[in-house]
C-alpha cells in the first residue's frame, strides 16, 4: 500500500524552490571627487554631467552636490534615464539646490506621462557648505523615463545632491534555477512512483 507522503513532498518542494526577491536602492551623494560618480551607477544610466564641462572634476559652489546640466548648458536641464534601467524604477528620490525663484521639477514614466512635478525652493545660502536643499521623492508603477528642471538658467543655476533610485518595488516569488530542477525531478519522481504503484 502506497504511503501517503506525496503532498508533505510537494509543499516542501514548492517552498524550497523559490526565493524572494526584494526592491534594490541606488544612492549618489557625490562625497566622493569628481567625476568619481560618472563611473557609477547614475553617471552610466542617464545623460547627466557636470555644467563645468570644461573641468568635470571642478564642483563649484555648493562644494557638496553637483551643478546639474544635461550636457548641453543652455536653458533646461532634461535628464534622461537608459530605457532598460528607468524601466525598473519604482521610487525616486534628489536634493535640489537654488537661489533663483520659478524653476520646476518634472517627471515623466515610460510612456511619456508626467507623474510628478513641483516648483523648487530657492534658498538664499543655497550655494553654502553645505546648502540648503529641497528633497523630492515620488513612486512610478511605470518606471521613470526622466526628469526635467525648468526655468530660463537652470544649468549653472542648479544644485543636485542625494539622487536615490529604488528598483523594484514589491518583493515576489522567483524560481531558482537549482531549485527548479529538484522541484521539476521530484515532481516526475512522484508520477512514475504513483504509475509503478497501480501497475
């Protein structure tokens, strides 16, 4: 007479074969001298660059952040994530520096929809060590395409520090490759065990 184990065999094959997998934060905070963070994760994901491109280990006042610019120095800063990176975030997070009135920060999801906005603050010390800064933060459920700064100088004008990208969101169920391979054994294990068993 077969002994009834198959389901404690299943459950316990199941649950062993898969692993949670949790959200992954990206922070810059620009500590390091320039232009160390071009070679991390910000620097190789996205168009940013330092408005002093003449001298990108120059960091200008404040001596704490980074003058933001998108490489061209005129006008708005319109920042741009890599498709396959900003597909994946799910929560984003920057200081923003400045001492003029009326620029906005803007962001647009994938599909080109602006998801978060608001006009900045301006400091009188802005341009201190160490500045005083606005933060920002919002979610997408459909990753970050990139972000704007608004305003007629914006480049030269702009401070950024403490950029942090959450990548996923939600913690689920993801099969391990050696694990799915037992899981798929023992399965086939029980079928040719309960099919020798009726013969």
């Amino acid at each position: 007479m077969m002994k009834k184990r198959s389901p404690l065999i299943l459950s316990l094959l199941l649950s062993s074969g898969f692993a949670t997998a949790g959200p992954v934060m990206y922070s810059e905070d620009f500590n390091a001298d320039l232009p160390a963070w071009e070679s991390n994760w910000l620097g190789l994901n996205s168009n940013l660059s330092n408005y002093f491109i003449n001298d990108t280990s120059y960091r200008g006042m404040p001596l704490d952040g980074l003058w933001i610019s998108d490489g061209d120095n005129t006008g708005n800063a319109d920042i741009v994530f890599d498709a396959g990176f900003g597909s994946g975030i799910s929560h984003f997070s920057i200081d923003l520096a400045t001492w003029t009135e009326g620029y906005w920060f803007v962001a647009f999801d994938m599909a080109d929809h602006l998801i978060f906005s608001s006009l900045i603050t301006a400091f009188d010390d802005a341009f201190f060590n160490p500045a005083s800064y606005q933060t920002l933060s919002f979610s997408s459920s459909n990753g970050l395409k990139g972000f704007s700064i608004v305003g007629d100088y914006v480049e030269g004008d702009v401070a950024i520090d403490n950029v942090l990208a959450t990548i996923g969101g939600s913690t689920s169920k993801v099969p391990e490759s050696s694990s799915l391979m037992l899981l798929v054994l023992g399965l086939l294990g029980l079928v040719f065990g309960r099919t020798r068993h009726q013969q």
